[in-house]
C-alpha cells in the first residue's frame, strides 16, 4: 500500500473540516500539483528519474515536460491527487493515471445529485457507459468511456510503448466517478484512464479497490497523523468489475 491520500475541505461546522481518503495501489507515483515553480519542477524531475531510472535523460526530458504541461490545467480544476505508473506487464512497459478533484456541486440539491449526474452524464457523452454503483462512501455515478486525441506526429511520452495509434488517434480507456460530498456543496471525482487496452482489466480492478475505499469523516483536527487502512481485503466491486468487462473486456 503506497499511502492514503487526504484532503481537507470546509464543511458546514466551522470547528469541523472534512477529511477524504483514499488507498492509492503502490505502483503509482505522486505527480506533484501543489508548492511553488521551482518546488513543482524539482519533485517533478526527481519523480521522472525514479520512475524512469533505466531510461536515458531524452526519455526523462521527455516525460518531465508532457507531465508539467498537465499540473496548470490539474490545479485550475481543483485536483487534489494525481497519480502515475509505469509499469511491466508480461515484459511489456504499459502507463496508467489516476487522479481525484473536487468541485462545487452546482445545478442540483445533494439528494438528487447522483440522479442528477446521471441524466446529465448521459446526455452529454452518449457513447459512454452511465450507471450508478454503491460504494461504502455513499451512491456514485460511474462512467466508462473511450477518448480519443489526435496526436501531432512528433515524440510523445508513449514512444517504445505498446500503444495503438490508428491514423495517428490515440485512445485512451476512461473510469470516472463522481461522488456527491456529504458537506452538500462539492463534488469528488476520481477518474483512472490508461492508452494500455491489453490492460485495461488490471487497471480497473485496482481502480474498483481504490473508490471502495474512500473515507469521509468530519473531524476537528486539521491532519491525520497516520494512516486509517491497513492492506484491503474487500473484493472489487462486482457491479463495477462487471461494466468494465462488458465495455472493454
């Protein structure tokens, strides 16, 4: 287990602020969103170099640049935590993200927010698989779908990687979902995407496991001094797991 991520959010007592955790699998690496320029750029550089260690400095130049273009747009989007991996899978390099944000929930009252997402989810992105899942934090909507983006032809992070361009489009396999906070104002949204196919079994499971265990709790202190889950035991969410499957198995 790599650690539980934790942000604190203004809640509706003022002596009370609402703490959201979250078990992120050991295999992804923080991407530091929050700190100075110079802070940014020297975790960053030493993230690319830990991840990255076989790799030439081309490579890491590389990677550093593509990850610091996305922490502007990351942090104006009230992102709390993102996450990357680059990892091995039957002798093959294969990458995933995972990132969490926060915004105000607008448009509807709490009660029918997922109701709400629901209806809106599916009209805006009608290609994509809508559906509501239970998780111990409370009723989320879920959403599985496929971007894809046109990359411009020159060298891109992924180059040496096992990922499929058709007419130079690369699509990426999404998860989201959004989870009405219980402060009724904000909204949490975890998403893990991935341009790995082959993969995308493996990244959802460990995906399922992280938004089952996210926990909300009001509390009067303003850190949390260690950790609240020990290894995870529960299995991956069934209705989830079968979603994923049927989308993208």
């Amino acid at each position: 287990m790599s650690g539980t991520p934790t942000a604190h959010l203004p809640a509706p007592a003022e002596d009370a602020r609402l703490q959201i955790r979250f078990v992120v699998p050991p295999a992804f690496h923080e991407i530091p969103v929050f700190g100075t320029e110079d802070q940014v750029a020297e975790e960053l550089w030493e993230l690319v170099c830990e991840v990255l260690a076989s790799e030439p400095d081309e490579t890491r130049v590389r990677w550093a640049v593509a990850l610091a273009g996305l922490i502007p747009p990351m942090a104006e989007a009230g992102v709390i935590h993102a996450g990357m991996c680059l990892v091995d899978v039957d002798g093959r390099p294969s990458t995933a993200s995972i990132v969490a944000s926060v915004c105000p929930l607008v448009g509807t009252d709490h009660a029918g927010a997922v109701d709400f997402l629901l209806t809106r989810l599916a009209r805006s992105r009608p290609e994509a698989e809508v559906t509501a899942i239970e998780l111990p934090a409370g009723r989320a909507a879920a959403v599985i779908d496929a971007v894809a983006t046109s990359l411009d032809g020159g060298p891109t992070p992924l180059d040496g990687m096992a990922v499929p361009l058709h007419d130079g489009v690369l699509t990426t396999s999404v998860i989201q979902v959004h989870l009405p906070l219980p402060n009724e104002s904000q909204l949490l949204s975890l998403e893990l995407s991935t341009p790995c196919p082959e993969d995308w079994e493996l990244y959802s499971e460990l995906f399922a496991d992280v938004v089952r265990s996210i926990h909300l709790e009001f509390a009067d202190l303003p850190t949390v001094s260690e950790a609240l889950y020990g290894p995870l035991e529960e299995p991956v969410a069934e209705a989830m797991g079968q979603r994923v499957k049927a989308a993208f198995g």
